[in-house]
C-alpha cells in the first residue's frame, strides 16, 4: 500500500480511484453483513477490485485503448 501511494501521484490516485472507493464503501456499508470485520473487509476490497476493473474497462471502450498485456 505504501509503494502504491508513493508510486502514483495524489491527483491521479484520487481521480482513478475515488468513484470505486465510494461505490465500493457505500455497497459494503448497506449490503454486508457477516459479523465478521475479516469477512467484510475482503469483500469491500473484492468490491472495490471489480469496480475499479469494470470502470477501467469503460474509460478503455471509451478512449479506445486496450489494456496492456502482462508480461
């Protein structure tokens, strides 16, 4: 977490990543409930993981770009 944090700078972290935190906080907060704060906390992240993927995917089909490959 800290590598990323100092890895990318703060106005580009806050604009990628805000709309999924958000969605992903206000999804955890009314839909999840386990009693477990383990089981919540990974699912918010799972949340956040898809959210952010499926927001990345909108921004490719929009600009027209297409992810890059790993490796």
């Amino acid at each position: 977490m800290y590598t990323l944090l100092r890895s990318v700078p703060t106005s580009n972290l806050l604009a990628m990543q805000a709309p999924a935190l958000l969605a992903s906080f206000m999804i955890a907060e009314l839909f999840y409930k386990f009693h477990s704060f383990t089981l919540e906390c990974l699912a918010f992240l799972v949340t956040w993981f898809v959210i952010d993927a499926l927001l990345n995917a909108g921004r490719n089909l929009l600009t027209g770009r297409k992810s890059a490959p790993n490796g």
